[in-house]
C-alpha cells in the first residue's frame, strides 16, 4: 500500500482524475456528505458533463435540477402508492423495481450522453444506496457493477454514489447469513471511497497536537457544519496500489469544493512521560544487587560444559545379545 503525497481528492472531484468511474461517499449521523456531493455534480457540469439524478430520498439543489444537462430519474413513492399500501413491501421495505430501474437510468445515459459536451461524458449520482441494499443487496452491488463498467468506457464519466456507514448491517439476503459487509463490499467494488467527518474528530485522530493530547469522544452535533468538514479518501489505483489521503473540505461561496491539507497546529504541550514509580526491589528480603567482588568471583568459577571434551562410547555385547550381520529389513516389500 501507499500513502498519497498530494491532494488527489481535488483532482478527482475536478474531473482530472478519469480513473475513478465508481466513487462512494460515504457518510455519518454526525457528518452529511450531500453537500460535498452537489458540490461535486456542479464541477461536473461545469466541466460539460451530463448529469443522472437517481432520486431514492431527496432532490438535488434547485440550481443542479434547473440545469439542461440533468435527468431524473425519480424513483421516490407517489402519493398514490402511499395510499393504496403499494409502495412498500408487507415487511416494510420500500418496493422498487430494479430491473425498471436499470433500464431507466442506461436510457437516461444515452439520452443526456447526446448533448454532453465532453464526448458522451455521464455523471450518474444516486442520493442514497440503503433503499436499494435493503431490497437486495446482492442485485444493488450488481447493478453498481454494471454502471461501473459503463462509465469505465466513457472518458471522464463517473457514478458518484452516497451511502449511510452508521446503519448496522444484519441483513442476510439470498446468500445466507454469512455474507461480507456491505461496506467492505463497496470499498471493493469502488475505485475511490471518502468517508467523510466532522472537524470535531481532529483532535481524536492527532491526540498530542491540539488541547492536552487527550482524546474526544463525543461530539455535539451542534457544532457541526455540513458545508465543511474532513475526509479520508482511500483511492484505488489501476496498478493495484491503495493510497490514503486526509484533508479538509469546504464549500465555497460559488458551490464549488475546496480542499485543503490538513496542518497539525500544537496549542499545548503534549501530555509528559509518566514519572518513575518507587523501586520495587527496595522491600525484598534478599539483595538481587551483586558488589563487584561477588560479580569476579563469579565470573571465576570454573563450569565443565564450557571446555571441549571428547568421549569414546564401548558397548560389551553379552552372551544373550544376538548379532546379526543382515539387515532386518531386507525381507520388507516397500
């Protein structure tokens, strides 16, 4: 593994990156990563690009959905299926057809893929992956899969996808009960993952160089900022290599991301080395401490197994002793 030197984060999310077709943004209760994703579909229209919208909770901003280069693809449940009982499984799962929903967004594809001003170059953008990992997450995983290798093939095409790290995966699916988690499974399937924080958890992750060195763990919610916060970007690479990176991003006032290296500035000494307990040897009833008269007649003691010595060993056969020249073994079939 290697350990990333730059700030590859802002070449990915400006498109500068094309070896990225599958990038998961990955969140917590504590930290969205909406913003950071809208922040991203905006550089990637502004960039020419054409945008899919897979709508499973929430619409994008006003300015992302207003613009010619965005499709929807509006998987939310109608009023209607609300009333009738029909958008939802009898075990409360959200009903969605994912195989309607495969054809949609690869027609979405061709048909935004035509007005794209970066030679048929596609962003699809799904607003949250749990409503489909709890239908099944072996075909969503699937379907991630096919919409991967169709953006591998596109120059600068990529599907930008948000998922919720928090929820406790106890599902078990088709495949029985011992299948992978979900995350794990992500982080495999994906060219980049980015967990993102709040700026809160600094402090946990560089104890020693802010306040005392202790660590933090709780943080108010209060106090958090969804339009800035830190990441961990963990990016696949063609050549197989992982490299780790961690930064700080904030969106500007043009809604736009802007990241930035994340500098440790010590505001206080970091905590001194423990100071040194009483002797324990002080109260024992014997002296484990050796004078140096004790230590030369020690060392002048002469031991028997130090010296090389040479040894015969006879055997004096006995009368009842049977000797035989034959080896015993001849008569054996190996």
């Amino acid at each position: 593994m290697a350990m990333a030197t730059g700030l590859s984060i802002k070449r990915i999310a400006a498109h500068q990156q094309h070896s990225v077709p599958l990038l998961v943004l990955s969140e917590t209760a504590q930290q969205t990563a909406l913003s950071l994703m809208e922040a991203m579909v905006r550089e990637g229209l502004g960039h020419g690009l054409g945008v899919v919208v897979v709508c499973l909770e929430q619409l994008l901003s006003r300015d992302i959905m207003c613009q010619p280069a965005v499709a929807l693809v509006d998987c939310r449940p109608t009023m209607a299926q609300i009333g009738d009982g029909s958008a939802f499984l009898p075990n409360g799962t959200r009903q969605i057809d994912l195989a309607r929903l495969d054809r949609d967004v690869c027609s979405q594809i061709e048909r935004i893929s035509a007005v794209s001003k970066v030679s048929g170059g596609f962003v699809v953008v799904i607003d949250d992956l749990e409503p489909l990992l709890s239908i099944s997450r072996v075909d969503t995983l699937a379907l991630l899969r096919k919409f991967r290798s169709v953006a591998k093939h596109c120059q600068s095409s990529r599907i930008l996808a948000r998922y919720s790290r928090d929820i406790a995966d106890q599902r078990t699916d088709k495949g029985g009960p011992h299948l992978p988690l979900v995350s794990n499974v992500l982080r495999s399937i994906s060219d980049a993952v980015v967990d993102v924080y709040p700026m809160d958890v600094l402090g946990t992750w560089m104890p020693g160089w802010y306040s005392n060195g202790e660590a933090q763990p709780f943080v108010t919610l209060g106090d958090n900022d969804e339009r800035r916060g830190l990441l961990r970007l963990e990016h696949r690479r063609q050549s197989g290599k992982v490299g780790y990176e961690v930064a700080a991003f904030e969106i500007n006032e043009q809604q736009r991301p802007v990241f930035s290296a994340v500098k440790a500035v010590a505001t206080g000494e970091p905590p001194s080395a423990a100071t040194a307990g009483p002797d324990p040897r002080q109260h024992l009833p014997f002296n484990l401490d050796l004078t140096d008269k004790q230590r030369q007649d020690r060392a002048d003691v002469e031991l028997p197994y130090l010296e090389a010595q040479a040894g015969e060993i006879h055997y004096q056969m006995a009368e009842e002793d049977d000797w035989d020249e034959d080896d015993p073994d001849d008569d054996l079939e190996i």
